[in-house]
C-alpha cells in the first residue's frame, strides 16, 4: 500500500531519533505543526518539504511523493548537547533535572564549523504567563540550540550574540504564545531605550512574559492577550530581562 507524505514524515522523524518538538526547532516552527503534518491535518507543501530536506537531509521528493530515498547526503542522527563539564546536558540543579524530561537541544554531528551557524542559549528557568513563576535561582544555560545566521537576520533582526530562549507556562498570553511555547528574547534591548511588545521580566520574586506598556516615567502597564487576566501596572522592584522577538509559532 502506498504511503501518504504525513505518514513518510513520521517514518523520517522517527528515523532521525527525535521527538516532535526536537523535529520541529531545527525548523522554526512549533512541535504542535510537525504534529499536524504527521496527522494529515495540514498539507506538506513543496515549500515545507524543501525546507525539512535543509534543515533535516530528508529528501523533498521522497517525502512528496515516495520516489527515490529517503536520506540526502549529509543526513545524520543527533545528539543532545552538554554544557562544558556537566554530565547532565541540563545542568545539575533540581529545576534542570525536571527541565530535562521536556527540553530537546538538538544539532546534527554534521553542523559544518563555520560563521553561517550560530547556538542560542536556552535558559532553565520557565517564565510565566500567568501570574508569575517563582524565582529559585539566576536564569543558567540548560543547552544550546543551533541556527542558520542569515535566518536569524532576516527572520529576527537581532544579533544572535543578544539572543536568548526561554520556555513559557501558563496562558494569559494564549493564542498568541501559548502553554510550553519557547521565545526568543532579545536580552540587549534592556540596555536601548524601552519600546511597547512584548517582555520578559522580573516583579519582585517572580518572573513574566506580558505585553507591556510605558504609561509614564517608570510606570508599566502589563497586560495579557487571554481575557481573564486583568492587566496590572507596576513601578518598582521590577528588572526587564528581555523584549520577545520571536517565538516557535513564528507570530
């Protein structure tokens, strides 16, 4: 029986050894649409299936149609990277060790040494949309993922050396970033003179992602995209971290 393009793409997926969400960083998209791929509910279009034969070796044309095979030259497992000196490729802590079971940093053993890729950290500490995720520890390096500088510059606009990526939990910033989404933020624009989106910051003992508004002087205006959380205004013992510039949802 011949095999549909959403049912070839599980079997690569699974051939490279990754999880959904480890399939779908390397892409810049969110693991939620490998996952409709794979169910059929979103078509793999010509433009998709190229971009997974970049980023993953799978062949476009096999993937589409089934013709040929299905790794390109290059293809390779992957691996999770450690950070220097640690055993646990998520640090050593009690939050990383739980963190471990849901962060996937991935990069191919083939990732040619050169300026064109660059690693962004990923923060182990969860950042909250809700109302706030209680601060254990300063924000440590748990892994580093792997990205395409010329995406980054043209996607996000940021020098990759003043990114960061962080996973948020919770919903009052849902649909736009939503449960376990990760973002990038851009820690550098702390130093810039502030603009209205989206940050990242510390109240007191917690940290947020909110939408934030200078109301004037140092008063903020924090708001959400959900409904049942009401915005709230803060003007003291308060530390931006980072202005979001990107996130898997590619909004």
């Amino acid at each position: 029986m011949e095999t549909q393009p959403c049912q070839r793409l599980t079997e690569a997926r699974q051939a490279l050894g990754l999880s959904l969400r480890g399939f779908a960083v390397p892409l810049g998209v969110s693991y939620a649409a490998v996952n409709h791929w794979e169910k059929g509910d979103h078509p793999i279009t010509e433009m998709i299936a190229d971009i997974i034969e970049k980023h993953h070796c799978i062949s476009s044309k096999w993937l589409r149609t089934g013709e040929g095979e299905m790794k390109m030259p290059g293809w390779a497992k992957y691996r999770v990277i450690r950070p220097p000196g640690d055993p646990n490729p998520h640090g050593s802590s009690r939050v990383a060790k739980r963190n471990a079971e849901r962060v996937e940093t991935i990069v191919p053993h083939n990732v040619p040494t050169s300026d064109n890729i660059v690693r962004i950290p990923v923060y182990e500490q969860d950042v909250s949309a809700g109302f706030g995720v209680i601060v254990e520890y300063e924000p440590v390096v748990a892994a580093l993922v792997p990205y395409d500088a010329d995406w980054l510059r043209e996607r996000v606009g940021v020098s990759a050396k003043h990114l960061a990526m962080i996973r948020v939990v919770g919903d009052s910033m849902s649909p736009t970033i939503c449960n376990n989404d990760y973002v990038m933020i851009d820690i550098e624009a702390t130093k810039r003179h502030f603009r209205d989106g989206i940050w990242v910051f510390r109240l007191g003992d917690a940290i947020h992602v909110k939408r934030v508004q200078k109301i004037s002087g140092s008063t903020f205006q924090a708001l959400s995209v959900n409904a049942d959380y009401r915005p709230f205004t803060f003007d003291n013992d308060f530390q931006f971290i980072g202005r979001v510039v990107w996130s898997d949802k590619l909004w």
